[in-house]
C-alpha cells in the first residue's frame, strides 16, 4: 500500500499530505526528492510537525495559519489531493484556476463531536488557487466522490 492510499485510507492521523505544483514550486527544491512525482509537481506524506516545517519552507506559510483562513470557503479538492476545482472557476477550461498547492490532514471518527465526526475518520483538504482563492473540503473517509 502506498503512503498515500494509507493516508486516504486514515491510517496515518499522525501525518500530514502537501501537494506543490509544478508551477509553484522551484525546479530544484528538494522537496522533489522527498516525495510522489504527480503529472504536474510533487505529493508528500510526511509526520505531522516535518510536515508543517516542509509546507511552510515551501509555500511560505503556516500550515495551520493557511488551513485556517481556507476553510471560510468550501470547493471541491480531489481525493487524490493533487487538483481542485476553485469555486471561483466559471469555464471548466479556464487554466486560471489550477491548484498551486495542497495540505490535507486527517482526524479519527469521534462521535462525541457529532457532525462528519460521527459517521468515520475524517479528511480535511485545503487549496491554494493560483487566482489567489483558497478553499477547503472535508468528507468521511470513504466517501469521497472520487475515491
């Protein structure tokens, strides 16, 4: 199994999953060596505070600050965790909506918080548009239209 089937499959709540495009992130970054080479840039699965280290020497933000400020806006993330569809998008060819960036985490099931938390492990998503719109999804694991 793959440490992204893993993540997706909510085995892995201590990490975290980054995405960087291609058109983000700078030709040589190391980041590229430490994680999936997806069609266009990298996907990592890495421990939780690496994770945030990692995200933020790559996007230059913090990870939590970004997550925070994305979730105010709700779109559509694949579970994939590499691409988006930005709610700010009116033609589906329009190109100035790709995702630049992606940082996902996972929570497990935790029916005393009722809502999504009740029904499975939860997935949380947040985007970064190169419109400048970041948004976020979140599902019970497993039901995700795209899994």
């Amino acid at each position: 199994m793959s440490d992204l089937d893993a993540f997706r499959d909510g085995d892995r709540h201590d990490d975290v999953a980054m995405y960087l495009s291609d058109a983000f992130l700078d030709q040589g970054s190391k980041l590229y060596e430490m994680g999936e080479t997806r069609e266009e840039g990298v996907l990592l699965i890495v421990p939780g505070e690496k994770g945030r280290k990692a995200f933020q020497a790559g996007t230059g933000m913090k990870a939590m600050e970004f997550a925070g400020a994305a979730m105010d806006r709700e779109g559509d993330i694949a579970a994939t965790l590499d691409a988006g569809h930005c709610p700010d998008t009116v033609a589906e060819t329009d190109s100035s909506h790709d995702v630049e960036f992606v940082f996902a985490f996972t929570e497990p099931e935790n029916p005393d918080v009722g809502g999504l938390y009740a029904d499975g492990d939860v997935l949380h998503a947040y985007a970064h548009c190169v419109c400048g719109t970041s948004y976020s999804h979140k599902w019970v694991i497993g039901n995700h239209s795209g899994e």
